[in-house]
C-alpha cells in the first residue's frame, strides 16, 4: 500500500544567524545584501535537507527569509508606514492572569506591524524569485519533485496591516487582491504549489471582529474569500492550497468559531488542498465536521489535516498520527487525503514554542504515521 504523502503548512524554526539578519533588517540597519542572500540561501539549503531526512514529500523553504508569514509584504509592496493596534485575542483577555504571564516571557514576538498608508502596489517580483531559486536548488541538491511556497492572502494581510487609507475595507481587500496577484502567478508559474494563508477566516473572528456576531463574521469571512478568489482567477487549481488557522499559540481558545460554521466558507476557495487543524485540543473533534458534511466536500479536494501540533514539545506517536489520518480516508479515501501540521513551526522569526530539533522530530513521527496509516 502507498504511504499517505507528508507535507506541513509552510514556516520551520529558523537558526540565529538567520535570526538576526531578518531583524538587523528589520531595524533598518546597514547590511551587506550580497551576505544576506548568501546567509538565506544557505539556510533554506539546510531547511529542505532536515525535510528529506524527516521524510517529508512536500517541501517548504521554511518562509525563511520572511519576518512573519504576513506582514513581510511591508517590504514587498508599497503603501505602508507607521503603526497597525495590535488586537489581543478575545480568549486572551479573559485570563488576564495568563496574558501577563505570556508577555512577561516575552512570549510577543516584536515586529513592525505597519498601517496601509497609501495605495498598495508592488515592489517587483526580485525577492520572490531569490526565494524561488533558493527552494528549487535545495530542491534539486536533495532529489526532491515537489515543492510549495508560502504567500499571504488579501484577508490576513488586512489583519495585521490594517487600513487607514482606502475608503472601505472592502475597497483594501479589492486593492490587495489585485497587488497580490503577480506574486501568486509568479510561485505557480516557478512550478512550485501556491499555498495561501488564511488565518483571517478563523482567528480574526476573536482579534479583530470580536464585537460581531458569527453570522456577521462569516459574512465578512466570505468577502475575503471572494476577494482572494478574484486574486486567483486564471490559476490552475490544482495547483493551489489554503490553511485556515485559529492562532498558532497556545492559550485556551475558547473564542474560536467552530469548522462547522466556517466549513462552506473553506469550502468555497478556489484552491484544491485545504489544510487545517485536528490535533489543537480545541478543534480535535471538528474530524466530524468532514464526516458528517461528506457529501458537500467537492470531488476535487484533497484533506490536508494537521496530524501534530505546532504548539507543544510533545512527538506525537505515530500510531495516533495514523489513528487521526484514518479518520479522514474513510471519509474520502487514501488518495485524497495528505498528512500535515496544524500549523507552522517557525510563524514568526525567532518565536515558536516547539524546540527547532522537536520540530522535525515532530516531522518525522507525521512520516513514520503516514506510513502506518491504513
């Protein structure tokens, strides 16, 4: 029987040296561009061979060279300065005690988080293709055929660079989705898979619309997903996934809306695989979601369901990761279903809770419990 393909959703641990160029950058201080590069390059070299040795099929280049999986675009594109508020998650707020204990940790990564200042345009394409090459030559040096890079969608870019330029949000989420369309283009084209990021159809319900009602929030989920959709238009979809996310952190997400109401929603994105989480103790049991809603799942999906989670040092034990993965394929069978992570290790750089040698521990049991998985 074929072993069940491994992939994960897109950031890995990033090494200090790494580390601290993104965020000399970051500060704005003098660099050499040509070591930087050499610097990234080297890393994401590294990044893909501790993937092979996990055995991951589907690799990343670890969003290496990204300060965060969103608001990298700062760089990336015009029209934006100053200062976004941050908004702390709902269930946060109501353990204050843990709250204070999360920032006395320093358990906030520190990262500008610009306004939309102006109109959002892009930079040119010149630091996506660095990541291209670096990917795809780590790809070629470790005998790897299949590859994805990671990009930020139209709704959680306005969720961290918030709009204070354009008329509506409405109006920044149709500018975003036309400014993001080349880089989208630009990875399908590269041969590699499109992975969009989509924290904005879960965890913005309890950050930035927490005043609304679910209904309310779905709606605006939906205009996200049409605006990301418009951004998509013309791209195979094959070719393409997405991830929703309810905040890569660990807290007791009591605020989360459930799958089963962001379901059609997911559902509606124009993109094939759709990962999400299933091993976050809060969402593990939304597997019945899927199963209980098999015949509104379209025939072309793949199920790309976190099997480890991103947000403890445990290694699951491959049995379970097989016992989860099982629960999908008798929904819709061994040749629609991967196996991946609930989240990214490494979403911002230099803050994850997962030790960078768990991680790909955690990496390898996914392998050896897609392998076991009947």
């Amino acid at each position: 029987m074929t072993p069940i393909a491994t992939t994960h959703v897109g950031s890995l641990p990033r090494s200090q040296r790494v580390v601290d160029a993104l965020f000399a950058r970051e500060r704005g201080e003098p660099a050499d561009a040509s070591e930087f590069d050499a610097t990234i390059a080297e890393a994401v070299m590294e990044t893909v061979r501790r993937q092979r040795l996990a055995g991951v099929d589907i690799v990343s280049d670890g969003e290496t060279s990204k300060i965060s999986y969103a608001t990298y675009v700062k760089d990336r594109y015009t029209g934006f300065g100053g200062d976004s508020p941050r908004n702390t998650p709902a269930d946060l707020s109501l353990f204050p005690n843990y709250l204070k204990r999360l920032s006395r940790d320093d358990g906030s990564p520190r990262f500008a988080r610009p306004m939309c200042v102006g109109e959002v345009t892009s930079r040119g394409q010149g630091e996506l293709q660095k990541d291209i090459v670096n990917l795809k030559t780590a790809m070629e040096a470790h005998g790897i055929a299949h590859g994805f890079m990671n990009a930020a969608s139209p709704g959680v870019i306005s969720l961290f660079l918030q709009n204070a330029h354009y008329p509506t949000r409405e109006a920044y989420l149709a500018a975003l989705a036309d400014a993001m369309r080349d880089e989208y283009r630009t990875i399908v084209e590269a041969g590699l898979d499109l992975q969009l990021d989509c924290p904005d159809l879960a965890l913005s319900r309890h950050m930035l619309f927490a005043d609304l009602s679910d209904k309310d929030f779905v709606r605006i989920a939906g205009q996200h997903v049409e605006a990301l959709n418009h951004a998509l238009e013309g791209l195979p979809e094959e070719r393409i996934r997405i991830h929703i996310c309810w905040g890569n952190y660990e807290g007791p997400h009591i605020c989360d809306i459930p799958m089963a109401q962001m379901f059609d929603t997911l559902m509606s994105a124009r993109a094939r695989y759709v990962l999400f989480e299933t091993s976050n103790p809060r969402h593990g049991h939304e597997w019945t979601v899927f199963r209980d809603r098999k015949a509104d799942i379209p025939e072309d999906k793949v199920l790309v369901p976190g099997v480890v989670d991103t947000t403890t040092n445990f290694v699951e034990h491959p049995d379970l990761v097989a016992q989860r993965l099982e629960r999908f394929t008798a929904i819709v069978g061994r040749e629609r279903v991967i196996a991946g992570s609930d989240c990214g290790f490494g979403t911002f750089a230099g803050f994850g809770a997962v030790d960078p040698d768990i991680a790909y521990a955690k990496l390898a049991a996914l392998a050896e419990g897609a392998a076991r998985a009947q």
